[in-house]
C-alpha cells in the first residue's frame, strides 16, 4: 500500500512565487532611496579614510598631496571591475593650505542617469554633491 504524503502542489507553489514577486517589484520603488543611502555609507567612510591619510601626511611633510599612494590609500576594485567597490575615490586639488578628495559613484543606484558624488576638504567638510 502506498501512502500519500501531504505536500503543495507545484501551482500552489507557482502561485505564491507570483505573488512574492509582485509584491517586490511594488515595494522596490520605495527601497531605492534606502539602498542609496546605504551605498553612500561606503563613500563617507572612505573619505574619512583619506582624510586621515591626509592629515597624516601634513604633518610629514607639510603639505597635502593629490597622489593617494602616497598617502598609503590603495583604491579597492569597483564592482565594474569584479569587486565590491560602488565609489571610485580621488583627490582633485590638494596644495600646501589644503585638499579636496571626492568620492564617485561607478554606478547609478536608483537608474537616473546621476552618479552620486561626495566630497570632503581639509577641514573634514563632508558635502554630497550629486544626489542620486
């Protein structure tokens, strides 16, 4: 005698992943601006970083320098790259009084066509310049 087991069927269960899906797909619009935001995190950290490696380098060598291996800041692979980096990191001016870094995002988060960019200075300034 066979006994039968209680189980879904394969509808049922098609079903459900349906509506799964839908119910993501209504919900995704809504996330977006949280997913930023959270991806922003990575940037304010790594300027922060820099700004260190900055500060550190003043106090060397008396001036701040626009080349980030020599302040011992190695760039991490971008996600275009195969790694996990959403932000490429430069420094776009540094002189003896000062620096400005900026960290740009190498995707767009929420498909705008706005890269989201952070900046910060010597006086640990941090400013988001473009919202994405």
């Amino acid at each position: 005698m066979k006994k039968k087991i209680k189980a879904f069927t394969l509808v049922e269960l098609m079903v459900v992943l349906a509506i799964v899906g839908i119910l993501v797909l209504l919900a995704l619009p809504n996330l977006m601006p949280l997913i930023s935001k959270t991806k922003s995190t990575e940037a304010k950290i790594h300027l922060e970083h820099i700004y260190n490696l900055e500060k550190s380098h003043f106090y060397m060598y008396s001036s701040y320098s626009d080349d980030l291996t020599a302040i011992g800041y190695q760039q991490e692979k971008s996600v275009l790259e195969g790694g996990n980096a959403n932000y490429r990191i430069e420094i776009v001016e540094a002189a003896p009084t000062g620096f400005t870094a900026h960290a740009i995002a190498v995707v767009d988060f929420d498909g705008d066509g706005q890269f989201n960019t952070w900046s910060m200075d010597q006086d640990k300034q941090l400013l988001e310049i473009i919202t994405d």
